[in-house]
C-alpha cells in the first residue's frame, strides 16, 4: 500500500458518511481537526523523514500524532470511541509501516488517552 492509498482510507472519510447519516458524535469542526492532524502525519512521515528513516524517527511521528488526536479528543468532547479508535489506531499503523516501521505491538498505546 502507498501513502496515497492509505490516504483515500482515511477514518475521517467514513466518518463524514456516518454523520450525514444522523450520527451525532461528529460534527464538521471535529472531523475537520481530525483530518488536519492525520494528514499533517502523513505529510511527515512522507516528506519530511529522510529516505531511509530510522525506527526512532517514526515512532517520534506517530508520538506526535497521538498526542494531537488526545488534544482534540479532549477539546471535543470524546468523541473518539472504541470504533474510531480502532480506526485510527489501524491507519497510524499502516501509515508508519509503510514508512518502514517494523512492529506487532500497538504502537499508539504508550501515548493514546482515547
């Protein structure tokens, strides 16, 4: 899979369908900020790791990007649950493989508040 794939997979896509749908627990400005932090961490790990990156480079991104979902977690009222964070915790998986991220584990856990 490549980050433009993986980009056309984003969680917010779905989301955006489950609120025109009724769901109450998105609104505009929340799947906005959502898809703003997930593609400012595909942009890193894309343009601005160097060829090769290490595992401590990645790792670093998907920190960062953890850290920003909690921020916006919080800022709007929890609006990550167990299916979204399933969702996101599969696409910052993915993201960070295919950036060479070798790793079994879920590697947002030590971060992740949602």
């Amino acid at each position: 899979m490549t980050f433009e794939e993986l980009t056309e997979k984003k969680p917010t896509i779905e989301w955006k369908e489950r609120m025109n749908e009724g769901d109450d627990l998105f609104t505009s400005e929340n799947i906005d900020a959502a898809d703003t932090v997930l593609d400012s961490y595909i942009n890193s790990l894309k343009e601005e790791l160097t060829e090769n990156p290490t595992e401590e480079e990645i790792v670093e991104c998907v920190k960062s990007v953890v850290i920003r979902l909690n921020e916006l977690n919080e800022k709007y009222d929890d609006f990550i649950e167990t299916m979204e964070r399933e969702d996101l915790c599969e696409f910052i998986t993915e993201a960070a493989r295919i950036s060479g991220l070798e790793s079994d584990d879920d590697i947002t856990e030590e971060w992740r508040e949602w």
